[in-house]
C-alpha cells in the first residue's frame, strides 16, 4: 500500500509510459494523452489498487488495470466536453479537447481510448492468466457501456430537457438516483470490483465492494453537486455554476445545499465504517474520503 | 458454409436479437439498433464466419464475434457521420444516426458499441475457452483503435486539408495507401483473423487470411472511391460526388478512373488466386468479389 501522494506519482508516470507518442499518425495519440495526462485526483486508479490490496492482492498487479480506468474516465470527459453535449471549454483548468485538437479529433481519441484501454490491461497483465484478464475485461464493456456510465449520461442528457415532468416515468428523485448510480458510481463499482479481482476476492466480497463503490460514487458526485454551485473556477479549473443557471437535476436543484450536505456526511461516515470492516484497513479510501469532505467543507 | 443471402439473413436475425429494446434509457439502444440493423451488405460478418470454415472450423461458432465487428462498422459510420466529421445526412438511403437521435446521442451510441460489441463476444462465445477468447478481443482492440481503423480516420480527416503538401512526410500515393490499408482493410483483416483464429489456424495461415484482409480492403475502398464519382444516390442511399467537388485525395482523385478500375482489376484477381488456394474453398468470397466487380462494371 501506498499513501495518496505515492499512488498519484505512479499512476501519472504508467499513464504517461503506456500512451506513446512517436507512432503515425501522431495527432491521435497526442490527443489521446492530453486528457489522459492533465493533472486530476487519480481517484478511480487508486481505488483499483487499493481494493485489491484489501483482499490480499498486491497493488502492482492492478496497475495497468487501474491506469486503463483512468483513460476511461479521461474518454468520458472528451466526449462530455464536445459542443454536442455539455460544450464545455475549460477541464482541469486547461482547454478541453476539442479546443486544442479539434471536434473530430476529439471524437476519434475518445473512441480510441475506448479501444486502447482494454488493450493496456490485455497486454501488461498476462500474468494473471487468460480466465481472470477476461473477467476484468467483461467487467470493462459492462460498466463502461450502455449498461453502465453510458446510461447515466443519457439519461443525464434527457434529464437536463425535462426532468420535472417524470421523463422515462421515473420521478426526480429516481431520476437523479439512477443518474447518479451510473453516471459517476459505475467507474467507482468498476475499479473496486477490478482490483478485487485482481486479488482473487470471492463474490460476497465483490458484493460489499461494489456496495462500497456505489455509495463513494453517490458521494463524490453530491459533493461535485455542492461544488458546482459553491466553488469557483480558479479552485475547479472548469465552468461552474451552470447547474443553476440551467436548472439542471442535481443533488442541490432537487434538495438544497444544506440537504445535500447533510446526505453527504450520512454516505461518508457509512463509507468509513465499510472500509474499517474490511480485514486489511486502506488508509487511502479513508484519505479519499476525508478529501471530499474538505471540498466541500464539512 | 452458406451462400450470400443465407449469411445476410442469419446476420440480420443476430444482430436484432444481440441489442435489446426495452432496457431503460430505451434511447441509447434505440439508437444502436439504428445504424447497425440499417440493410448492409455485411461483408466484414461473412467474411468473418468463411474465414472460419476456411480453416475447418464452423461457422456457428464465428456469429457472435461476426455480429460484433459488424456493430464496430456501425460505429465508425454513426461518428463518421456527424456534423464534426463527414457531416452527412444520409446513410444506406436513411437518415444518419445523429439526424434522427440528435448528435450528443449519436456519439454515446457509438461509444456504447465499442464496448458492446466486445461484450457480446464475451458473452456468446464462451465454449471458445479463455484463451481463444481473449486473443479475439486482443485482435479487436488492435484493429478497432488507435493502431488501426482510427488511424486511417485519422489520417483521411488531415489528407482532407492538405493533402497535396506531404503531410506527415508522406507523398500522397503512400498517404493514401496507409488511409486505404487502415479506414477500410483493417476492418476486413479483423473479420478474416479473428475468424481463422476461432478454427485454430496456425500463425502462417493467419497471415495469409491477413494479406487476403488487406487486398479485398483495398479493393473495396477503391470501388468505393469509384463510385462516389460514377453512381447515384438512389444507388448508394448516400450523398455522393464529394471527392471531387473537395478535391479529396482518394485513388480516383490521385490516378483517375481507368487506372483505379485497371488497378481495381487486377488486385481482385488476386483475391481469386489466394482463395482459390486455400484448401476449403469460400464461395460466398468469390460472390464478394464478383459482387464489387459488379458494382463499378468492370
């Protein structure tokens, strides 16, 4: 096990070995790691390592993994930046994608991390053997896709139009419940359940584990809810305040600062006493989760 | 074996059956659905499943990963397609996916299929083993990415610019060679190779199947920048003439139209010479290549 600082450093020098930059055509892959390499929290790759040092697995092992989730997430947000969608210029403080590389660059990077991804864990893993890399691979396409972060975008998209009239014969706050399990819990439930599988957990494991990603999930996106409306661009590096300006169905639209507040300290504490159940206690959950209560102030 | 229209009907039923409807947001599948089960010639899936009896193995055991590289064409097209890309309205005679989804939910779409086509193998072919199965979706993430049909993406959006000046340091002839060899054969080498692999052929016959992938690409890609400029929308069920009018470099734009259907010519008959050696004889790829040959009139 590592401590936040340690993992980030890692986690950034992999990121920046397994992306070349030398191969034709280089636009792509220079897109590709633009994004992938802007500075960011870590916070799905270190989740993977962690869990599986938790169930007795080492962190080494789950590092190509772990990095592949990152490029995920960093496909997630070229593509959610793109004018067609939350036409956003500004992501960790550095112009989004599309800016630099253009629209239909942007595009093909997003859809060859999604490629280049699985192809990282493929090749830098083949020691866990054939069986385990094909779980985790399977793991990959379902929490990545339409059954997984890509279901909560739609959704979030179709919400943005008209949450208040129960679209998809869901009410708000189911709405927002499925929105926010999916949207932002499923890369959270992707990199516990992976790392744990690393480490050969059995499946009443991976069931808390997953529990656990679900609420940390919920968590963060409630506390990115608070922030949109709390924070301020020099503190985020990205546009804020259009949650309010667009009416948009978030944690604090439907339930208010205070409210969101409140939920937030209720998933955090349950949060710890899940990670403080576990039989080898991480230290860099806990210190995840210390970190979002400081964003936000609580 | 089966015959042309045989395989397309099967192809058909599988492609329906593979991508549910009635799982919420419908709107996502909804528009994977879309594109994929647009009438297609489905040469990559044929391919795929012939490339597989070639080798003495069933044809069967090939539809799921068929299925999915099909669903991976589907893809490219649905992002080619959009305003940031081609900007095109039409496709195989009906509205693009975006025109009738709009764009953000165009782009999801096609990022859902590039997990969900991988899903889908994994799901359906498990009886190949773990190891014959992972190699697939090892072939798959090499093919469909950065390495592969993105890279001739990639390539064809700057050729379109500025082609004439030696981009990337490459004359036009070896420019357009490399787009032809990645946008378009790729795809095709992926259907032969991961259908040989799933009959077990050896490391030499793979690479055989692979110059067959890259010829029949080529050719094809050639036929079609024929007949942008000879045929007509209610032939093709796309807008056509936009080569020309842009001065697009493709083998027409750069030899003309007798020597692209002289060059046509001859790089089929080979195709006929490599299948006529295999031991089993494919059919169905003798129809294909009368087929593009019939298509431009040579």
């Amino acid at each position: 096990m590592k401590n936040i600082e340690e993992y980030i450093e890692l986690i950034n020098k992999k990121l920046d070995q397994y992306i070349p930059e030398d191969i034709f055509p280089e636009d792509i892959f220079k897109a590709m790691k633009y994004t992938v390499t802007l500075p960011g929290k870590r916070l799905r790759p270190i989740m993977c390592m962690e869990s599986c040092e938790i169930f007795g697995g080492k962190y080494e092992n789950a590092i190509p993994t772990a990095c592949a989730i990152e490029m995920l997430h960093a496909q997630t947000l070229i593509h959610d930046d793109l004018p067609c969608m939350d036409n956003d210029d500004f992501r960790r403080g550095k112009p989004t994608n599309h800016k630099v590389f253009g629209e239909a660059n942007a595009v093909l990077a997003g859809d060859a991390l999604l490629s280049f991804a699985p192809q990282i864990i493929i090749k830098y893993s083949k020691h866990l053997g054939a069986e385990k890399l094909l779980k985790i691979i399977e793991e990959y396409t379902q929490y990545s896709g339409a059954y997984g972060v890509i279901a909560g975008q739609v959704a979030d998209i179709e919400a943005e139009k008209n949450w208040k009239n129960n679209i998809f014969g869901l009410k708000p706050e189911e709405l927002l419940a499925f929105i926010h399990s999916h949207k932002t819990a499923d890369l959270f439930k992707l990199s516990l359940r992976t790392g744990a599988i690393i480490a050969g957990a059995n499946e009443k494991d991976l069931e808390k584990i997953t529990e656990l990603g679900e609420k940390l999930g919920v968590a963060f996106q409630i506390s990115d809810d608070i922030l949109d409306e709390t924070s301020t661009f020099e503190e985020m590096g990205k546009t804020l305040g259009k949650d309010k300006a667009t009416e948009k169905l978030t944690y604090v639209t439907l339930y208010g600062i205070d409210e969101a507040k409140h939920k937030l300290t209720c998933i955090l504490d349950e949060c710890c006493v899940m990670i403080s159940g576990f039989e080898k206690k991480s230290a860099a959950l806990l210190e995840i989760i210390e970190g979002i209560k400081k964003r936000v102030g609580i």
